[in-house]
C-alpha cells in the first residue's frame, strides 16, 4: 500500500470531510479551477438548515459506545459494529424529523437499511481467491440476508472506496481511498463526547445519500450491463450486456483498468435515449432489453499491468457475478473522440471491447488523441470512440474534491509514511474507450508462423503509431494482441522510407495486420514531447521496460530505443510462456523464473545458455537463433544510442537535437527487427505452421 499512495495522504477535519461526501449541486455561475470545481462552487446537502438541525437533535443524545473488555483487538468488533448499526439508525430518524424537501424521505435513500456486522463471509472474490471474511462489514439490509453478502462498501465516492476501521480500540477514523490516493477523517475518541459528535456527523451525511452516484458508484455501468454513448452530445446511448471481464489491474491508486467484453443488442430499430437530466435516473423503459448472452469464452486483453500474476492471468477471463442492485444513467461524454472513419457504434453488431481507467490529469486526452490520429491505420486496434464519463453535475468525473487547495497541501498532508507534503496532487478522471475488435495474448499463438506474424504487425503497428506522430511508451504482453486490423490497404510508409518499404515487400506483409498495438493512455506526441516534463516518471510495464529504463534514478529520456526493446521482451516472454505447446521442460524454468522476477540480466543469460542437445519445447526449439540474433541488434541499438546521441547531448537539448536522433532510431531499430525476420523466416523455423517438426 505505501508504495501505492506513497505521499498522497491528507487528513480533513470532520466538517470538511463531511462537505467532500455530501450530495451536492452546482452553484449557478459556478467557476472552475483548472478545469475543476472546488468545493465552494457547490450547494452541499451538510450545509442546510434541515442537516443542521437533524445534526443539533443527533449529537443532543447519541448513542454511546461501550468499551470492550480484555487486550484483544477482536474484543471491541461486536460492540464497535453494534455502536455504528445505533448511530446510523439515529441518524435516519433524525433526518425524518427535520425532512424539508432537500434531503429525500428514507426509503429513497441509498443506505436506508445499512447495518454491520462482524464475521460474515462476502460474495465478492478476486481472482479466484477465497471471498473475504472481514472482521466488520457494512451492507444494506446485511443482518436480515441468508448465506453470503455483497460488501457495499459505505464511503465510495467516483474513483474511491472508503473502508471504515478501528485505529486504537477505542478510537475510529475515516478513511476514503480513492485512485490518487487517501482522504481520512482525524482520529475520533469513541469514548468522549466530542469524539462522537465528529462521527455522528460524518455518518449522518453517508445516510443523507440518495442515488448510486452519491454512494460513489459509476452510474453508467456495472459488472453486467454498460450504457455507452454514440455521440458526442450523449443524445443516444446503447445498452450492452458483459459477456466476459477480460482483464481487471487491481490495484489502490493508479489506473484502475478494466476490460470487457461486450454484447451488443441484436433489438432493431436501434435503441435511443434522451439526454441526461441531472439526477434523474433511465427508466427500463426507455432501454432496450439485453442482447441473449451466447456460450462460450472469448479471450482477450488489453492495457499495460502491474505484475506478472496479472499478465498470465488477463487471457484466462472473469466470470461475471450479478449485481441485482444495478441503477443505469446515460450520461453527456466530455471529450468526446474518434478517428475519421471510425464506425458508428449503433452501426455495428455483435460485441465490442471496453477499456475503461482512470489515467492520471496529465494523461486525460492522451489515448483519445493516439487513436483519433491513428485509427485505421496498419497493425493498430480498430478503435470506435473514447471520452471522458460525467456525473450527476454533468462535468467530468474525478477525485479532485478528496484533495486540498493547492495552498493548503502542507495544511492537511498526513506523513503516514513519512513522506514530506507532494508538490504535486494526483487528480484522475474516469474515461472509456470503445473498440471493435477483441484480441489475444502472443502466448496463444498456434504455431511458429502466428507468433512470427504477430510479432512482426504489432511492430508495424508501433511504426504506424511513430509516424501519426506518437510515441507510445508501453509495448507489453497485454498490450500488442493476436487480432484483425481494420487497415484494408497494406501497411503504407513514405517513400522515403525505402529500407522499410523493401522488407515489408519481401516479407510479404498482407494487407490486413494479424496483430495489433492497442492501449494509448501513456502514448505522447513527440512533437510536443520537449514542452512538458519528459522526465518526471517512468512510462511502461516493468516486465517489459527496457534495462536502461527500469534502472533509471532520477530523470530519463524514454526514447524509441526504449520501446524497441520492450518489444525484445514480449517475444522471448511469449515464446517461453507458450500456452498452445503442451510442453514444459526444467531446463527451461530458470528463464521463466528470471522473467517472472524481473530480472532481465539473468532471463537473456540463462536462455543464450540453453543447449541445444537438451530437451526443449518445441516452441524454444523454432525460435531460440531468432530470439539469440535479435538480441544482438538490441544490444547494438542501445550501444548506438549512447554512442551517438547520449554521449553527445548538450546541456540545453531539445527537440532540434533530440528529434532527427528520435526518427532515425525508430526506422533503424524497426529495420534490425525485419531484418532478422526476415533471414529467419528463409532459413529457419519459425514460419512453421505446426510447433513439431512437419
């Protein structure tokens, strides 16, 4: 976790916290800061007379909590659990006696019911992983339900989920996690009187919630049904059933990515819907019913991961559970993006991929952009939209309000692990991209001439990405996929290029790519690349990044060189982690378990070691000389990379320096790779259609 959040911690009185979790609406005229609203430019539910006074009647008598006897920690949870079922129970009635209109009778409440309990097994589950038993859990209606439960977890905002928990026996503090870090409340004496007023308070605006949204769930989708736009004006929206979970990064701050494969309605005409009316939920009237789910997984993934267990897991699919608490709105997308010639999404049928994370401000536009420049072009995944998610106010959802004013950063920062106060926030916006097609890992490749061909287009396809202008920054496993390109013309390069132009005509590339480059979020324009701060962070995949990046301290130029070699490591890991072979060898475990630790030094060592009077499998036997002949041209680029551009850099480089050295190194290291594709294809094995010998 401290690896995660690392210095992104801030602590908030319990006023303010309440403000950050109350319903709230847009003031008229309101200004954004930074293209954001803060907190002053909206009306918050905790600031009206009739939560004042339901607040006065609430803390005149709360409810008490008796401590525990015995050291145990576990020896206050049933008295802790039966304090806050009391305390949001007082909460309830006390907002019915003071009801003036603005905050909405009980039963149209989100936690009308909301009970804890201590000990009862949840239904959720994470990668096959026994549910959890949480020592406390919150849930509607949790006490009264038989066998499992669905944890509804009781402080998520968009983007975050607050778990409640004990930091002393007698003492509780909030905490809201979201994805650009922690938001707590101040630690509250349980014992004393205002220690229970503070989480009176802050409960009392969790039972003030009325909508899904306030709860901080995404209303526009869920583990089985999405309503996507098909315009930018969100004017018509379809509705789609989750046929597979493709791939889920879990993980506390970061992207979040999610994966899905869904179906689209087979219902005609094709299904409309009026435009979003703050707050106001889609009737299942105005949907269309859910297509009919048919039988069988597709496999597929996408989107760059933090861990190994994550990339070998993405292809394998997620069972979808049901959540019979589902509450769809359509919504107005922001930044509404597709490339010229992009298929409009009630135009198409069968099933389409979702991508849906919460990139970092600074990376908001940077997938929409990469394919609205790049759509349709060779060895890249055909992309239908992407834009950013509204909420109830209509403006883009985020986690801006669970940090302070830039002014008051050192004011509330909370050194929970001992970091100084950040000089910048993490602040994320929540954002979807659709596209039609669903790919599969290189490890799923049937046969030597699969895997080569991938190989070859997902490269092509990074090109294609260099030559719209963009450095893309995260080849990995998860990220070049076994699919169809959309691109029906061949791959098409200037004529300056005729070193390229040459190779790809020997090897006879086809017209449509057999596998494609997907996943922008960490894509830039190199154009621009010299006007931001190029430096600040690490870009990619750690078990693809290049050594020279992975090694990095401090600032470090990602350059092309970079992603030529993260290409280098998706095909020796795709090789060694075949799935379709049917064979495993010990002698071959040690690179597998290099790869597995990262550790590429000793991966590449323990592969050039592999003798070839020894068991292999078949799929090491076809393309050992290749990955071997490879590897030197990897090794040489980076040798002249430093030779002729990092040796050389002035102190006040910029893009007249580093730009004629980018372009160079990016046709000079695409080059090396066909060159060696192209002497193994010929004389060697891996054009096979069949991994035995034929």
């Amino acid at each position: 976790m401290e690896d995660e959040i690392a210095d992104q911690t801030f602590r908030f009185n319990s006023s303010e916290l309440a403000q950050i979790l109350s319903p709230k609406q847009l003031k008229d005229g309101a200004v954004p800061s930074k293209g954001f609203y803060g907190i002053d430019q909206y009306h918050c539910t905790v600031d009206e007379e009739a939560f004042g006074n339901a607040f006065n009647e609430l803390v005149a008598k709360p409810p008490s909590f008796s401590s525990a006897t015995g050291a145990a920690e576990q020896a206050c949870y049933e008295s802790l659990a039966k304090f806050l079922t009391q305390t949001v129970e007082a909460c309830h009635e006390a907002l019915d006696k003071h009801n003036d209109n603005k905050i909405p009778k009980r039963s149209e409440r989100w936690y009308h019911d909301l009970e804890f309990v201590v000990g009862t097994q949840m239904a959720d589950g994470i990668e096959g992983a026994a549910a959890p038993k949480p020592d406390i859990a919150g849930g509607k209606g949790i006490s009264k339900s038989t066998g499992r439960h669905w944890w509804k977890p009781l402080a998520e905002q968009p983007g975050h989920a607050a778990r409640r928990g004990e930091e002393m026996l007698e003492e509780l503090r909030f905490l809201v996690f979201h994805r650009g870090g922690l938001a707590t409340s101040h630690p509250y004496d349980l014992t004393q009187e205002d220690g229970l007023k503070e989480v009176a308070r802050l409960l009392l605006t969790l039972a003030s919630w009325r909508t899904a949204a306030e709860a901080g769930f995404i209303t526009c989708g869920n583990d089985t049904t999405h309503l996507l736009p098909v315009d930018k004006e969100g004017e018509q929206h379809v509705r789609v059933t989750v046929k597979e979970i493709l791939f889920r990064s879990l993980c506390i701050r970061g992207r979040m990515t999610q994966v899905s494969l869904l179906l689209l309605p087979t219902d005609t005409p094709k299904p409309t819907t009026t435009p979003r009316e703050k707050g106001k939920s889609v009737s299942e009237e105005q949907l269309p019913g859910p297509a009919t789910v048919r039988s069988g997984p597709e496999t597929g993934n996408s989107e760059n991961v933090p861990s190994l267990s994550k990339v070998l897991e993405q292809t394998k699919g997620e069972q979808v559970q049901t959540d019979p608490d589902a509450h769809l709105e359509c919504f107005k997308p922001f930044n509404f993006q597709s490339s010229d010639g992009s298929p409009v999404l009630s135009d198409l049928t069968g099933t389409v991929v979702l991508k849906a994370s919460w990139p970092s401000i600074g990376r908001r536009k940077n997938e929409a952009d990469m394919f609205k420049d790049c759509g349709g072009q060779y060895g890249v995944m055909p992309h239908v939209s992407s834009y950013e998610v509204t909420g109830e106010d209509c403006e883009p959802i985020s986690n801006f309000l669970f940090f302070p004013k830039e002014d008051k950063i050192k004011d509330h920062h909370w050194p929970l692990f001992d970091y100084p106060p950040p000089k910048t926030l993490d602040v994320r916006t929540y954002q979807q991209s659709i596209f039609n097609s669903c790919g599969k890992s290189l490890t799923t490749a049937e046969n030597p001439r699969q895997l080569t061909c991938g190989s070859r287009d997902c490269i092509l396809g990074w090109l294609s990405v260099y030559l719209c202008g963009y450095l893309h920054r995260d080849p990995s496993l998860g990220n070049v996929l076994l699919a169809p390109g959309e691109n029906k013309e061949g791959f098409k390069i200037p004529d300056l290029l005729v070193e390229v132009q040459e190779l790809v005509v020997k090897l006879g590339v086809p017209t449509k790519a057999t596998a494609v480059i997907t996943d922008g979020d960490l894509s830039i324009p190199w154009k621009t690349y010299w006007d931001v701060d190029r430096r600040a962070a690490k870009s990619g995949t750690p078990e693809f990044m290049s050594r020279a990046l992975l090694r990095a301290r401090g600032e470090y130029l990602h350059s092309p060189v970079d992603d030529l070699e993260s290409f280098f490591w998706v095909a020796l890991w795709s090789v060694v982690f075949n799935e379709r072979s049917g064979e495993e060898f010990k002698v071959e475990e040690p690179v597998r378990q290099a790869l597995l630790r990262n550790d590429k030094d000793d991966a590449i060592h323990q592969f050039l070691h592999l003798e070839i009077n020894k068991l292999r499998t078949q799929v090491t036997q076809r393309f050992q000389a290749f990955i071997e002949d490879w590897w030197e041209k990897v090794e040489l680029l980076h040798k002249q990379w430093r030779k002729e551009v990092f040796v050389k850099t002035p102190s006040d480089a910029d893009a007249e320096y580093y730009l004629p050295h980018f372009h160079r190194f990016a046709l000079r290291g695409v080059v090396n790779v066909l060159e060696v594709l192209d002497r193994h294809w010929n004389d060697g094995e891996i054009g096979w259609e069949s991994w035995s010998r034929p």
